[in-house]
C-alpha cells in the first residue's frame, strides 16, 4: 500500500470514533472485557518528551494474572525507532538505552460498555462529553515486571499484533512536533488513551492503535471551547495524538 498522510496525521474525535468502532466489532474489544480506555496525570509524559537525551515514549501492552484487561506501562527512551524485525524483537522493557526506571504503570482503567449495535455518532458522543475523573498518580513497576506482562499480552493478543508496544516519536521525523502541539492547545493536567482498531492494510501485524486525547484538570475531554484561539485558528479542532511505530512510515 502507498504511503498515507492520514495514518501521520493528527486526529480529532471523528477519527478517534471511528477506531473505536471497528474495536467494538473485533474480537479483541471482548477479550478486553472493554477496558479499552484509562486516564494519567499528563506532568510527566509532558516532562519525558522536553528532555534533550530522549527520542521517544514507549507505551507497552501488557496483562497480567489470569484476567486479559489491557494495562499500559509507560515509559521514557532514548534510542531512535529502528525499522528492522531484530531490533523491533529484541526490543524489551530492561535493555539499555531504555530509562528501565522510568516505567510507569497506569492504575485508571475505564471500562466501555458499547453494545455491538453501536454507531459511530455513539462512540463520538461518548467520547466528546467523558465524565470528570480524578486521576491516581502512576505505580512504578520493575522492567522484569512489565517484561513478563508485555509477553503475555502479546501472547494473547497475537492475532491482532507483533509487537506489544506502540512508539511515539518526540525528536525525529514528521511526528516529531506532535506531542508540542497537543501540549499547547490548551490547559491539559490529564491524558485520557483509547485503544482503538484498524482493519487497514497499511496497519497489517499491528491493529491495535493507541490513541491520547488531552482532558482538562477535572478529568474530562478537552472541548473545542476550551482550547486556545490560536490552536483553532490553526487546527480548527482538538488534537489526539495517533502516530506511533510499528508500521513504520
């Protein structure tokens, strides 16, 4: 498939909604038991991505006990993505130059009980009107930890990706000024992720799409309304952030 600016791209809610959907009608969304969505405080991601010595945020998959409820393990690195199935394999949670004690595990998960009849006005709905919530700060947790539990996601989940974690780049390549541009279309405290789905062939191997949307200090979803003039001059919406490696553009 040719290359596609829409899979590069900052999206806004519509995207995000209809990602969502085609997470309600795959398999992957009951084995989840729907917690498809968790909310963390945005300080230290936001942090994370101003440092000089860090090139990107690694967000891992991970399960852990018998349950298949997605948990995100966050976490800072320094290495450059590499487009290559040795590196994308031998990547782990622990291996230098990876910040292992980085790792954060987000402890607010939020289940969504969509129902297989709904639409994607009903996902969007939802999401444009999220009720406030008052986030927990992140448990860190050990890289053998988040090793053992990114394995077993991947384990699970095998049909629907390759590789249990999602790269945001925050210094090279045309995602590069993303993550500054999401921080400054507004006041952002917290960032809410969704799990999303994509049937596309460009996403092959690696279906599952991570997805950030900024939210106000209660909480909820940043509106329209509440960003600054010159983002809506500029954007005309507000920006999720959905540029992650694998695939690689």
């Amino acid at each position: 498939m040719d290359f596609n600016e829409k899979f590069i791209e900052p999206i806004g809610y519509s995207q995000a909604a209809e990602y969502l959907l085609e997470m309600v009608n795959c398999s992957a969304f009951t084995q989840m038991e729907g917690y498809i969505s968790g909310v963390f405080k945005a300080k230290q991601l936001e942090k994370w991505v101003s440092e000089d010595d860090v090139n990107g945020i690694l967000f891992w998959f991970c399960n852990t006990g018998s349950t298949q409820k997605p948990i995100l393990a966050i976490q800072k690195i320094r290495e450059a993505y590499q487009n290559n199935p040795a590196w994308l394999s031998g990547l782990t949670p622990n291996r230098p130059p990876v910040h292992g004690r980085g790792l954060r595990i987000v402890k607010d998960l939020i289940k969504k009980d969509y129902s297989s009849q709904a639409s994607k006005a009903d996902i969007l709905n939802d999401i444009q009107n999220e009720p406030p919530i008052n986030p927990q700060n992140f448990e860190y947790v050990g890289s053998r930890n988040v090793n053992n539990m990114r394995n077993q996601f991947r384990s699970n989940f095998s049909s629907h990706l390759n590789y249990p974690f999602a790269y945001f780049s925050t210094k090279y390549g045309k995602g590069s000024p993303y993550f500054k541009q999401f921080f400054a279309q507004g006041e952002i405290t917290h960032i809410r992720y969704y799990l999303g789905y994509s049937n596309d062939e460009y996403f092959n191997g690696q279906r599952i799409r991570i997805i950030l949307a900024p939210c106000k200090a209660d909480g909820s979803n940043l509106k329209k309304e509440d960003c600054l003039v010159k983002h809506i001059e500029k954007f005309n919406e507000v920006m999720l952030l959905q540029y992650s490696w694998p695939p690689s553009t």
